[in-house]
C-alpha cells in the first residue's frame, strides 16, 4: 500500500523532527529542523516568521521515489 500526501512545508511531513536552540543573548530563539528519514539537518536556528523550502535531497518527495525505481 503507498499514501501519496501533499505537503508545503517539511513541518507537515511524519519524518520531522523539530529541537529548539537559543542564541547566546538569550533573547532569541530559534527550532533546528531534522529529516529523521534521512537523518539530516533541514536548517539550523530557523525563526517563527521563516518557512524554509522543502530540500532537494528529500527522500519522501515523489520524483525521488519514482527516480529510484
């Protein structure tokens, strides 16, 4: 059985993985974002107003699936 969902943001996938950081002021904070499928780093210190883009290397996005067949 293969679920195909349609995502915008690597937050709405199942293999997110999200940790705070904090800077050295202490005032700011920010979320490293992990890919635990892939077992990599997405972004480091990624602030409540940024919305980085879904990675190339992605391993759930359906042209790298199809291109491993």
């Amino acid at each position: 059985m293969k679920i195909v969902i349609d995502i915008s943001s690597c937050r709405e996938c199942p293999h997110f993985k999200i940790t705070g950081t904090y800077s050295t002021d202490g005032f700011d904070s920010g979320d490293d974002w992990h890919c635990t499928k892939a077992d990599k780093a997405i972004a480091g210190f990624v602030e409540w107003t940024e919305k980085p883009a879904i990675p190339e290397w992605c391993p759930a996005k359906l042209t790298n699936q199809q291109k491993s067949k």
